[in-house]
C-alpha cells in the first residue's frame, strides 16, 4: 500500500513496485489508507510523513495500534525530528525522497523476509536474558512471564542483541542484519529503538541494567548479576 498524495510520487513508486512484481493499492489520505488496510490487508506499507488530513505519523500509530505489518515512511524530511517521531511513533525504517528504486525495493524486500522468518518459523526455541524470554516460534517477548507489547522490529533487534550472548553489538551490524542495509546506513534508527525497547524491558528505562550503550562501539545485553 502507498500513501502518497504526490501524484507524480504516486505514480514512479506504483511503477517500480509493478516491475518486482507487487500489487499496488493507492492511497492519496491517511483517511482513506485507515479504511482500505481493512479491505486489503496489505504486507507493506509506505507513508509519506506529510499527508493532507490525518498527518502520515498519526496514521502510522494508528495502524501500529492494531497490526505488525512494516511500515516504511517514504519522506523528503531527511533532517527533520518528524522522521525520528516516525521511527518512534512504529514505523520499521525509512528512505528519503528522491529515493533510488533498488534500495527502496531492497529495504522492502528485507522486511518481508523477516515477515516470512516469524510466520513460517517451526523450531521450538526459548532463547533469555535474565527476566526476559523471547519465544522464537511466536515471535512473542515476555518479562519475567509477562507479554511485552513490542513490534516485529523490535523483537528482532532484542533478538539479535540476545542472541550475541553479551557481546557488544555495533549499530552498522544491526542495521545490517535488522533492516537489512548493504552500506552504513542512518544510527538514529537504532537508537531510537533501543529507547524504546529499554521502556519496556528495564525497570528503569533511564538507569538500564539489561541493555546497556558501549559508548563508541553500540549495544550488549547484560545478564544480571
């Protein structure tokens, strides 16, 4: 789904993702792509950050409320904090306008692989850190036995964090192997969610115990003492 009230934006994107094979749903208002994700149920969406009407970052917490599916916030605001907001209010990534096609078909189809990875996982796993288990074959995150409300992104950054066993994780790795970008790409990314996945992980967020900063190099989780 592309939400997009640029027709000549519209159009170029609609094109190249009818080249890789997608089908297309078009949305001019966040309005009408609220109404329409309910018909179409789409895998991707794409959002513009400035919509006419229900602003692009509303509708992205607006669809994150009730759904995982990724989002990827298409915007010409490359400096802008709206872009971290995105990125905070549940979107998965994000490209600048003007995009190139490839990466912006690239980043889509790292999504979907990740979407594929959750759904079609079959393994029995628990993997843990102190009080906090993730259950691969669900893709669920618990706290000491309660569910975490976290996205897909965000289970698969904690996933990835977890997994290194306490080995500081870099940003450039992350974004690599997370959202899946060939060269280094934006670290506010990851900060942002490492911000928010300390919300719901520590017991406080502002004093983490679990997933600490190694300034200069990135992030490990911790198994307390």
């Amino acid at each position: 789904m592309v939400v997009e009230d640029d027709d000549a934006i519209r159009f170029v994107l609609r094109t190249n993702l009818e080249e890789e094979g997608y089908e297309v749903v078009e949305c001019v208002t966040g309005e009408q792509a609220l109404v329409l994700q309910q018909d179409f149920t789409p895998d991707v969406l794409l959002v513009d950050l400035r919509l006419p009407g229900i602003q692009g970052m509303d509708l992205v917490r607006s669809v994150r409320a009730t759904s995982n599916v990724p989002i990827i916030i298409v915007t010409a605001q490359i400096d802008s904090q709206d872009v971290i907001a995105g990125l905070g209010a549940g979107a998965d990534d994000y490209v600048t306008k003007p995009f190139v096609a490839k990466e912006l078909m690239a980043r889509i189809a790292t999504q979907l692989r990740r979407v594929g990875t959750e759904d079609n996982s079959s393994e029995t796993r628990v993997i843990t850190c102190g009080p906090i288990a993730l259950h691969e074959e669900t893709a669920e995150a618990f706290r000491s036995g309660t569910p975490l409300s976290i996205s897909r992104i965000e289970f698969f950054v904690l996933h990835e964090l977890i997994s290194a066993k306490g080995r500081v994780l870099s940003r450039d790795y992350l974004l690599r192997n997370v959202w899946g970008y060939k060269n280094a790409g934006d670290g506010r990314i990851v900060d942002n969610l490492i911000y928010r996945l300390r919300s719901k992980i520590e017991d406080d967020s502002s004093k983490p115990n679990l997933l600490l900063t190694v300034r200069g190099f990135g992030y490990r989780m911790k198994e307390p003492e």
